[in-house]
C-alpha cells in the first residue's frame, strides 16, 4: 500500500531535471511544486507549508546552501521542512555545512529516481514524527493547565502531589471526581511524567462504547469472530502495550467485561474475541469514573476484587465548590487563554466579577467555568469583563428588569434542564440509568425531557 504522500518543493534551475524527478514524485503519490530559481523557491515557502525541500546546489541566482543558510537563521528546527540537497559538484565542505545547517541527506548527481524516493520517503516519515510530536507536547502543556490543574488549594496541591509520585511507577491508579473536574487531564499529568511517557496514551470512553462493541474496543477480535469480522483488529490493550491505558467512566462497564479485565489485571494478558491464544501485554492501567464504586460494590454492581485491584492508588479530585480559592486563580488563566484563542483583547475584569464566580455553586466544575468565562470574553465589549456578561446562570448577571418570580422560574428551570442533560451525560444517554442517578421514574424524565424538547 502506498503511504500517504507530502507535500514537496523541488528546486533546480534545469527544467528536464524538475519534469523527471516530479513525475516520479507524484507517481509516489506527493503533491510535487517546482521552482527554477531560489528566489521563486523563497515565494513558495513564503506560501506553502513545505513537508521536504528537495533543492539543487548551484543555480544561478543563489545556492541551495543560501536558502538553507537562510530557513535555519528565520526558522525554528520544528517548523523546517525536511531538506534534501543534490548537486554535481559534490565536495566534503558543503556536504558537511548542509548536514550542519540541517540538511537530512545529500545526493550526488547523477543518482538513480529509486535512491531520491526511498530518502523522500524517510524524510517524510521523519517529519510526520516530528509533527505528531509537536502536536502531543502542545497539547500535553495545553492540558496540564486545563480543568483544575491550575490551584493553590491544599487539594489541588495533595492531587499534584500524588500525581508526581505515582508518576515514577507503574502502579494502577484509580482517579475519582465529579464530572467536570479534571480526572483526564490527572491521567495524562501521569503519564507525561512517567519512564513510559514515550510510548502510547491510549484513552477509551467506557461511556461513550456500546456494550456489545465494547469488548472488541478492549481486546481486539480476529477474523470471523463475529458477523462483520472481516479482518483481524488490534484492542486498545495491545495498542497501549509498553504505555498507559485510560478507561473512563470505568462504572459503565458490565459484569461480564469487568472479570475479563479482572484477568488482565491479574495476569497481564488477555484473549482477543475468537482466539484460542492469549496475547501478554505490559500496560500502565489507569482507571477514572464519577460514581461511587464503593457503593455500587455494596449494591453488586461492581466486582470487588476488580475494585480493590483498580484503587491500589486513590486519586480523589475535589469539587470546585469546595476548593473556592482555585476560583480566581482559574478564572484569570481561562481569560487569557480564551482571549487568545478568540483575538480579541481584555484589559481589565470588572469590579464584583471574581465575587460572582466565587460565590456560585459551579455544578459542572472547572468546565462550566471554563464554558462560562470563554462565553464571557467573546460577549465582552471596550476590552472588559463585565458582571452582565457572566452569565453563570442562563440570565445574565445585569439583568434586574424582569420580576424576582420570574427570575426565580427562570432558574428554575435551567437547573432541571441542566440536571437532566448531565444525568443523560454521565449515564451515556440511557435513560433508565439517567431516572436513577436523579432519583426519579422514567416516566417523570421522559415528562421534563417533553417538557423542554431535550433529545
């Protein structure tokens, strides 16, 4: 199968080199631009986002090493193209210069088309690992500031705390809070500090996965397994082998699937859906869930030998109601990176503001505050955030025009309606399990899900 192609600019002054080389370029499948000159090459790349930079030598104008003189003196090593030179006049110095300026490879003219495609090739390859790992760090630091890993508060600081310790062993984890608090990113923090941090994160939504699908997700299944099994597929077990496996929401999972983890647990190993073999794996297991497993021990819904084999290290995150001096510290960071992320600009938060934040209950935790602040700056007019565009409670803040009755139903009935559509959300949209998380009949949520047209 041929690989996905990059994007490459070839540079050579000789019109019959371009033609051939970029016919045997794109016949690989690369989208293939071409410059006669230097200059025209700098145009490009002003232009394009270049994955390799093929560039003759000497040309009339400049020299290959000139442009490549000039990416590594404007440019950051993550944000160059691969480069790639070739020339017929091919000494010690300038191949020894490119190389220092960083230059991949250098080929001598004449070479045979084959030994330009298999450079290319791991060129490209190269330049893809760096881009994925660019794009994991960014958002590894995006993260580790995100969803209440900004804190002064002594919970927030025994969570970090933890977090860093468990970090430097392979010990499973079991990471519980209400929705909202930031148990994926503590994951994450774990895994980023751990000796494994090089190998896969791999995150499964328990929730989020049919029942029936779910199995195959964990475990994989071989060919014919079952009907629709057309091929062999790997499970986020082997795929997480050597590194971190996340299973979110951990209490959705049936008593059927939760012995087989169990086995995993316990033995290392696992069986994908219609194999006689079993497959060892060496996986960090990292479990997270909202509810209270204990409990549902007690009301045997959840195996206790699985239990204890997941909480070897308890991981607690508090709720944002109960660690009130995160607010500010939170708020202030939300507004800057949502100013940036939006373009525009805020100067000041007004007065009472950070009062409002603080005293609100915040149900949804650091991510309806998140929400609630993102909201406030693109609302914010004149470079400020105003008590009237925090709307913490479905109506604006400001608002003082409509009779207290009035206010009062409105709230109300957001609180239903938000209650209602978290319960859906933490039992994965069934509503049976969504009418016992609120205490209610079905027939009662099916009433308030009539009642404000929720789907």
């Amino acid at each position: 199968m041929t690989p996905r192609g990059g994007t490459l600019l070839l540079v050579d002054d000789e019109q019959k080199i371009r033609r051939t080389l970029g016919q045997a370029l794109r016949t690989e499948g690369h989208d293939v631009l071409e410059a006669g000159s230097v200059a025209e090459a700098r145009r490009t790349l002003a232009e394009r986002n270049i994955d390799v930079l093929i560039v003759d030598n000497l040309m009339p104008d400049a020299t290959g090493l000139d442009l490549i003189r000039e990416l590594a003196s404007t440019s950051a090593d993550a944000e160059r193209p691969q480069i790639l030179m070739m020339t017929a006049h091919a000494t010690v110095e300038s191949a020894i210069e490119a190389m220092k300026l960083g230059a991949l490879d250098y080929l001598q003219k004449p070479f045979e088309v084959e030994e330009l495609l298999v450079v290319v090739r791991r060129a490209l390859d190269l330049q893809r690992l760096s881009s994925h790992q660019r794009y994991l760090l960014d958002e590894r630091d995006e993260e580790f500031n995100h969803y209440g890993i900004v804190g002064r508060s002594r919970g927030m600081e025994d969570v970090i705390r933890k977090a860093e310790l468990v970090a430097e062993t392979k010990s499973t984890v079991l990471i519980t809070g209400e929705t909202g608090t930031g148990k994926e990113l503590v994951a994450r923090a774990i895994h980023a500090r751990s000796a494994q941090r090089n190998m896969p994160l791999i995150k499964v939504n328990c929730a989020a996965i049919p029942e029936a699908l779910l199995e195959s997700e964990l475990f994989g299944h071989v060919r014919g397994a079952f009907t629709g099994a057309t091929t062999n597929k790997k499970g986020k077990f082997a795929l997480a082998d050597g590194g971190t496996i996340l299973l979110d929401e951990i209490g959705t999972m049936s008593l059927v699937l939760q012995s087989k983890l169990l086995r995993v647990l316990q033995e290392r190993e696992f069986e994908p859906l219609g194999s006689e073999r079993s497959q060892q794996v060496d996986v960090r297991v990292i479990a997270s869930t909202n509810r209270d497993l204990r409990q549902m021990v007690a009301d045997g819904l959840f195996q206790e030998d699985l239990f204890y084999r997941l909480n070897v290290i308890p991981i607690e995150i508090p709720p944002l109601r109960s660690r009130r001096e995160d607010i500010t510290v939170l708020a202030e960071f939300f507004v800057r990176k949502h100013q940036q992320r939006s373009g525009k600009r805020i100067d000041r938060i007004a007065e009472g503001v950070l009062d409002t934040l603080v005293s609100f209950e915040w149900p949804g935790n650091v991510r309806e505050l998140e929400n609630t602040i993102e909201r406030a700056v693109v609302l914010s007019t004149n470079g400020e955030i105003n008590v009237a565009s925090i709307s913490v409670l479905g109506v604006a803040a400001g608002q003082s025009s409509a009779p207290p009755s009035l206010k009062l139903r409105t709230n109300i009935e957001w609180m239903e309606q938000e209650t209602i559509r978290r319960a859906l959300e933490n039992a994965g949209g069934v509503k049976k399990d969504a009418a016992d998380l609120m205490g209610i009949s079905q027939r009662a949520l099916s009433y308030y899900l009539a009642k404000y047209r929720l789907q």
